[in-house]
C-alpha cells in the first residue's frame, strides 16, 4: 500500500516538474519583459482582437495572437480589457484537475491486485472505471472552484480608448509599467 502511494506521489511531483519546466521554457527569460495581454473591443462591444501587445503606429495598435501578428485600426477600438476573461482560468484548472483526478483514481483503484475492491473508501467493488470518473468528478470542480477564487481576486481593467492614438499611447504606457 505505502509503495503505491510513493508511486503515486512521484508520479504527480514528476508531472508538475514537467509542466513548469515547459512553462519556463516557452515563456521569457526574467531579462526579457513579456508584453501585457490585451482584449480590443469596438463600439458595439464586439471583440475585435487578443493578444500580446507588439507595437503602435500613427493608425494601428499590433499585437500578437497565435504567434501571427495581427492589427487593428486605431479609430475602430472603443475600449481596451486587460488579462484574460474570467472564466480562462476556472477552465484550464478544471480541465486540468478532471484529467489528474482520474489519473489518480485509476492509480489508486486496487481491484486487479487485491480482493478488497477499489482505493476510493466510497467505491468498493466497483472496479477502475468508477474510480477514474471519482477521481474526476472530485479534481475537476476542486480546481475549477480554486480557479475562480483566484480569477475573482484578479483586477480586470477596462480603459476607454474611442479611437484616439494619444489616450491608447497613454493606456499602453500605464498597462506596460503595471506589468
């Protein structure tokens, strides 16, 4: 039993060691600034653009969305938003914590290697699947719920631009230094 348990725990310390790892490795070094991610919007609210911001002419603001560079006219923005909306992040850790929960359901489950059913104290005798779908079923929410807190917690900034190059410098400006 305690093996099982070192075997799962290795195996979840390996998995998060990867994960920052890719992080690191996709992201800026702490010497190269990571530009701030905005939302463009235009008069009606319609969401012209998202990205990274890249740069401003004297009728554009550039940014980067999918490794592509993309721009928008500069008398088309009604207002910028600042970070990612606020169901971004309960989504990725949700999703993140339905696929751990069943790893660890399924690594837990010990039907096949003892006669006293499954590792869940709630799911005896009911066999891998149902330990996968728990495992989930108590990951997923568990994580969607922290990613709420922590998205409740963030401050969402919306500046008003209405097509005017000086007022988006200045935005820019104040978005960048806050970063």
């Amino acid at each position: 039993m305690m093996t099982k348990m070192k075997h799962i725990l290795l195996f979840i310390l390996l998995t998060w060691s990867f994960q920052l790892s890719s992080q690191e490795q996709q992201g800026q070094s702490n010497d190269e600034r990571k530009e701030p991610f905005i939302r463009v919007y235009d008069a009606n609210g319609k969401k012209i653009g998202k990205g990274n911001f890249s740069s401003i002419t004297d009728s554009t603001l550039i940014f980067t969305s999918n490794q592509k560079l993309k721009a928008v006219l500069i008398e088309d923005i009604k207002s910028i938003k600042t970070k990612r909306s606020f169901g971004h992040l309960p989504l990725v850790l949700g999703t993140s914590g339905l696929v751990l929960g069943g790893i660890v359901g399924a690594a837990s489950d010990q039907a096949s290697s003892s006669s006293s059913g499954s590792g869940w104290a709630l799911a005896p005798d009911y066999g891998i699947g149902f330990s996968i779908v728990g495992g989930s079923m108590v990951f997923g929410p568990g994580l969607a719920l922290v990613g709420v807190l922590i998205s409740a917690s963030k401050k969402y900034e919306t500046f008003e631009i209405d097509g005017d190059v000086n007022r988006l410098k200045s935005v820019i400006n104040t978005i960048e230094n806050e970063n």
